[in-house]
C-alpha cells in the first residue's frame, strides 16, 4: 500500500513528529511505501526519499511583512497545486493527515476528495475545537499577542463555517476517549472518529536495573503550560530533602532558575536542559519516579507511556486523558491541575511509600508493554487503512 502522510513540520519538533516518524518507520518496516509532503526546511528528515514540499512560513516569528503570505493560513492556492501534482504523479491509495493548520491550511481536502482517496486524520491537538489549540485545566487564561489571535480566531471560525474537515475526512483518529469526547461535543460525527493510543518503539526488556539515585524527574518543554514552575514551588513546601532533575529546554527556563534562586533551592534543583533520547531513557531509569504537573488538557501523553515503559509510576495533574494512561494509586497518582500544595502532598506520600510506589511503576511497565506497543498499534492502523481502502 502506498501512503501519503501529510505533516506542516518534518524534523524533530514535538510530539507529533515524534509519532510520525515512528509511524512510517514502523509502515515501511512492514512492507508499505510511504511519500511526505510537508514544509520546506533545512532539518528535514532524509527519509523517506519521496518527500514534496511547500515553502516555508514561519509564523512564530510573524509580522506585518509577513502579510503577503497571511492568506495561506485561510487557504493555500500552493497547497493545492502541490497536492494535485502529488496524486497525479504518486496515485497514493490513502492519505495520512497530521497537523496541516496555517502552513499547508485544509485547503488540500477537496482535491483529495475529488480524486477519490480515501483520508485519515490523527487529531494531535485541539485545534479542531479551538482556535489556540489548547484546552486549560486550570483557571489561568494566557494572554497571547493580539493580532496572531485574532488571524487564529477568524481560521477556525472560518473552517468551522465552511466544515471544511468534516466534510471531507473520512475517518479521525483520535489518540484517546477524551479527544474523541470533545470532537463529539463539537459536533462531529461519532461514527467517524475511532479511538487509537499512540504507541512507543523499540519496547524491549533488556533486564538493565541501574542503582536508583534519589531524585525525582520532569520531562517536558519548559513553558507555563506543562507545569515546572508547580514543580519547584511544591518542593519549596516540602519539609523532606529530596532532589530534583528538570529535563527539558523552552520559554520559562530563565524564569524557572530565577524561581529556584529565590526559593533557595539551587542545591535540590537541576535545570539539565535538553536531553537526547538515550539521555532521557537513563534519567527515567534511574528516578524515583517522574512527575507531569501540565496546566493544561494533554490528547495523549507519550512522555508519561515512557517513563511507565522504564519502571517509574507517575505522580501527573487529573488533565485530558491522563486518567486513561494511569490508573490512581495503582499506576501512579493522580492530583489536581495548577494546586502546588495538592503536588507537594503527593510527592510527599510517595516518597513515604517507596515500596508502593515501586509497585506502581511495575504494574505501570506491565501494562504500558501490552496497551503501547508498535506490533498493537500496526494492527489497528492497518486494520483502519483497508477498511477505508476497501470501500473505494
């Protein structure tokens, strides 16, 4: 089978492209092809080698000179050019759609439609019910610059209008109960989204068990929505002495260092920065256990799968499927979202039950083997290719 997988970005940015690039990696393994079409950019994967692209719009650095191009957001006449020659020359038997706002824009899906190719869509974010993708657990309301908000107000107003995905995905791929729930709430139709957790390569057990160091963990980009700022002031209110490893680069870094000064708390903290992949496998193994205080609803949660996939339970805020990763008090625990004090009680218990909180991360390894892995997964997105294939 020949897929076409369509994703604005193409290297290493988030979780998206972490799970695309496992998807086709696992595809290919399996015998299918795959072509990508996908930005232009200079960190572009390499593979796999049938790649088209459009140009570039860097839309975090936007400003009025960018003007010229701000009509792509809304729909591309590029897109569309470039998806026609795409089927014209590739005739793919399905397309795979990621995250194609702004960049590539849905102006792509009628001219899929037309040719009669059947799409997929795996919803990673919640842009598909509101306009800034984010759905908040907290309270707390994040001021964005006026006139990007505006543009992202009027793109989902206008593709809500026009029902431009409804319309013309045929089957949405929803990474849990909870994003399935809230594209239901906005309307679209049931029947048409099928839940698929994402899942995590290469889950072997090679029987390594490092000496356990005594710190706990936080994986995640450092900005206000996932929660390292929680994190410090939770250990501020802790009377036992326990360390603490940060991984992670973004935004709030300068302001989680000066928040750790402050608090006279740069013996127990550790800002590591980024981290490789093989780094973060080594920290994980090593911890405690790992600690995700998002601010914020999350559509799946692939760093808490891996942290599970090491032997660690997971302390997480009650956010977005969350719940549906981790099973309270038997996986890990689960505490209310942007409540410091309601983490520093949590943290505080388990470190008091370090046998139980073992446990947890065992319970939590065994099922995270069963419920994530490639060969689960494979099945249930091809099972989901030749269903729709079939029915051309």
């Amino acid at each position: 089978m020949k897929i076409l997988q369509i994703n604005k970005f193409f290297y290493p940015r988030g979780g998206t492209e972490t799970y695309l690039f496992g998807l086709i990696d696992l595809l290919e393994k399996n015998g299918h092809q795959t072509v990508v079409f996908s930005q232009a950019h200079s960190l572009n994967r390499r593979q796999p080698a049938k790649q088209y692209t459009i140009s570039n719009l860097e839309l975090s650095r936007f400003h009025w000179r960018s003007a010229s191009k701000v009509g792509r957001i809304f729909w591309s006449r590029e897109a569309q050019k470039i998806i026609k020659q795409i089927i014209s020359q590739e005739k793919p038997d399905l397309v795979h759609i990621h995250n194609i706002y702004h960049q590539i824009s849905p102006s792509i899906l009628p001219a899929i439609k037309q040719a009669g190719i059947p799409i997929v869509m795996t919803v990673h974010d919640f842009k598909l019910v509101k306009h800034d993708y984010t759905l908040r657990a907290d309270q707390h309301r994040r001021h964005k610059p006026l006139l990007f908000d505006w543009l992202l107000r009027l793109e989902f107003l206008l593709h809500r209008a026009l029902d431009v995905y409804a319309q013309n995905v045929d089957l949405f791929i929803a990474p849990s109960q909870f994003v399935k729930n809230r594209l239901v709430e906005k309307g679209y139709p049931e029947a048409k989204i099928a839940v698929v957790p994402h899942f995590v390569d290469n889950i072997e057990d090679n029987n390594i068990n490092p000496k356990i160091e005594n710190y706990i963990l936080f994986l995640g980009r450092l900005d206000e929505t996932k929660g390292a700022d929680l994190l410090v002031a939770a250990i501020a209110k802790l009377k036992r002495h326990i360390r603490v490893k940060i991984a992670g680069s973004g935004p709030q870094y300068r302001l989680l260092k000066e928040q750790i000064t402050r608090l006279n708390l740069s013996d127990r903290i550790q800002l590591l920065g980024k981290q490789n992949n093989e780094q973060i496998k080594g920290l994980i193994r090593k911890s405690l256990f790992v600690v995700f205080p998002s601010r914020v609803h999350e559509t799946f949660g692939l760093s808490i799968v891996e942290s599970q996939l090491g032997g660690k339970a997971v302390a997480a805020a009650r956010v977005g499927a969350t719940p549906e990763l981790i099973t309270d008090n038997e996986t890990g625990i689960l505490f209310k979202a942007g409540d410091s004090q309601a983490l520093a009680q949590t943290i505080d218990f388990m470190l008091a039950h370090p046998e139980r909180t073992a446990l947890m991360g065992k319970k939590a390894k065994e099922l995270a083997q069963k419920r994530y892995s490639a060969e689960t997964h494979y099945a249930k997105i091809i099972s989901i290719y030749k269903q729709l294939t079939d029915e051309k």
